[in-house]
C-alpha cells in the first residue's frame, strides 16, 4: 500500500466515485488510477468498491474504513 494509492482512493470518494473526474483532477490516466485501486484491493485482499458492470457505486464498509485511515494518513 502506497501513500500514492490512499490519495487516489480519497479522490476518488471526493470526485463521487468517478476515477475520471478523480483522474483529471489529480493530473494521471483514468486506467492508471484504475490498476492501483485493483492493486490495493489485490493487496489487502478486500473489496474496496461495490460496483456494478463498469461503475462504482460507493465503498464497501472495509472500503470505508480504508479510506478512513487513508484520510488520517494524508
């Protein structure tokens, strides 16, 4: 887990789920940002998204609490 990864997941939570607008707004490709949050999940061997298809619908509740540790770590 890199700080790099909670940065993104905490932007993609601001940006309502969407990794585009998360993308764009932290200057990176939407499939970079796509692969470290499938690397972070990989790694801590959790789901951190719900999602349907191709969208993000919200956090698990074990996303929730990685991302309030990514909040207390930024």
């Amino acid at each position: 887990m890199t700080l790099l990864q909670l940065r993104y997941l905490c932007e993609i939570v601001e940006r309502g789920m969407n990794i585009s607008a998360a993308a764009q707004a932290l200057h990176t490709s939407q499939p970079g940002m796509s692969r470290q949050m499938q690397a972070l999940e990989r790694e801590l061997g959790v789901t951190i998204f719900l999602r349907a298809r191709r969208r993000i619908l919200g956090l698990t509740e074990t996303g929730a609490q990685v991302r309030d540790v990514a909040v207390a770590d930024l």
